[in-house]
C-alpha cells in the first residue's frame, strides 16, 4: 500500500527560530494529522546560515524557497514576527491564494511598543540580550514567564541556542519599522486581496502579545480577519501543547 501524500503548511517563525522548537509539533502532526507536514521556511541569517543585505533580499530568498517546492502549499502558518514577515510576502505579491494563520502574530503593534523601539533606538542592546539568553538565570526566568507548562529551563537549551546561532537577530529590528509599515499600508490599498484568506490564533496566556494587536492591526488596515482564542495558550504552544495545537491545525486546514 502506498503511503499517504501529505500536504505541506509553510511555518514562518519569529526572531531567533530555530527547527527544532518545531520537533514536538511535528512529531504530534504526524500522529494526529498525517495529512500535513510542516515545512520550516529557512530565514537567511538564522541557524548559522549566511546572512542578507536587506529585507528585500531577505523576502526574495523566502519567495525563491517557496516558488522551488514541489507541490503548492495547502496553507501557512506564521508565529510572532513571523506574520510580519508573511505579509511582507504578501505585499509583494507571494503566498497569493494560501490561507494563512497568524498565531501570536507581532504586526502593527509593534509601532507604540518600547521594546522594538528600544532594539532600534540602542543597536547594542541586540547583542546584549542574545548574550542574556545564555545566562542560566535569564533562561529560567524566561521559561517561567513564556512557557504554560512550566519546562525545565535546561531541556530548553537547543531552544535558546536559536538566538546565538541568529545573527539577523538585529537587522530584523533595523528592518521592520514603522517606514516599512507604511510602505506596506500604500501596497495593500491597491491590492486588497493579499490580505484576504488570514486567519488569528491568540493565547489566553501569552505574555508577548494578545488579542488588542490584532485589533490595531484590524483597524489600520481595514480588515476583519477572525480570530480564535485559545484560553491556556501561551506564545508557544508548538512546544507547551503540541497535541492540542496538531488537532487545531487539522481542523482548519486539512479540509483544503
């Protein structure tokens, strides 16, 4: 018997991801959802791979990785600065027509925020925290703070080793600005279907971001994306309930 043919749903992560934050969800899609497989889009500059001059080359290297695979996906699904990033892509014309869910997306919010204010306002600030996050003290603290299912820091370690290994880490914050932001608003009022087909996942529980920016992002750009909340998610529950977060999946997109 010929094994089953599954679907890809791209993954767009947030600053600092690595793959294997993704080793739990897969391992439960299998399980739960075989009719999917998660494809990590690799981001220039992350994980050790080399780096790019600007966010138009970093968008072009994430189009070109797109455009070679196989098969169409049936749907991506981007996390924290993530969403950003994918409807950067959509600005430009890619990923027309794939549904997309933004879980715990960083979108237009990150505008009256301190701390990506800061990150821009201080560049030495960047290298500062990606050396914080090898502390076992700043791990333990993070974990408590991000995490729902209280994770033993320490098991976490390949975790944090994506901020080390991340030397875009920085030119994300000199790259997405309220310029770019703009830059984007002028390129969606002429093509408003690049925002149709998105979908918000919040978490109850998460301490980066929740619901409201989704909502400024709503009001900004005129649009009513639905959103689902999940009430004991937090920013990452790929890793916190990879089980629960399979089934969530496989009911929005295996029908397509």
């Amino acid at each position: 018997m010929s094994a089953p043919i599954r679907r890809a749903v791209l993954h767009l992560g947030g600053n600092g991801h690595a793959s294997c934050r993704l080793d739990r969800a897969r391992a439960a899609l299998g399980r739960r959802c075989p009719a999917l497989e998660l494809v990590d889009v690799p981001y220039p500059g992350f994980e050790g791979r080399p780096g790019v001059g600007s966010f138009d080359d970093f968008l072009q290297h994430l189009t070109g990785f797109v455009r070679d695979l196989p098969d169409r996906p049936v749907g991506g699904y981007a996390s924290g600065i993530g969403a950003l990033i994918a409807l950067g892509l959509r600005a430009r014309g890619g990923l027309a027509g794939i549904p997309l869910i933004f879980q715990g997306p960083v979108l237009w919010g990150l505008e009256g925020r301190w701390f990506p204010r800061a990150m821009r306002i201080f560049p030495p600030a960047r290298g500062l925290l990606r050396s914080a996050f090898a502390l076992p003290a700043f791990r333990r603290r993070f974990a408590r703070r991000q995490f729902v299912q209280g994770h033993d820091a320490s098991a976490l370690g390949p975790f944090f080793e994506g901020y080390r290994q991340c030397s875009a880490f920085g030119d994300l914050f000199d790259w997405l600005t309220p310029g770019l932001l703009r830059s984007m608003e002028r390129a969606f009022e002429h093509d408003r279907a690049a925002l149709g087909g998105i979908t918000a996942w919040v978490g109850g529980r998460d301490r980066v971001v929740g619901i409201d920016e989704v909502r400024t992002t709503g009001r900004t750009l005129g649009v009513g994306w639905p959103v689902v909340e999940f009430e004991g998610w937090g920013h990452y529950p790929m890793i916190d309930v990879p089980e629960e977060w399979a089934d969530a999946l496989c009911r929005a997109l295996a029908p397509a």
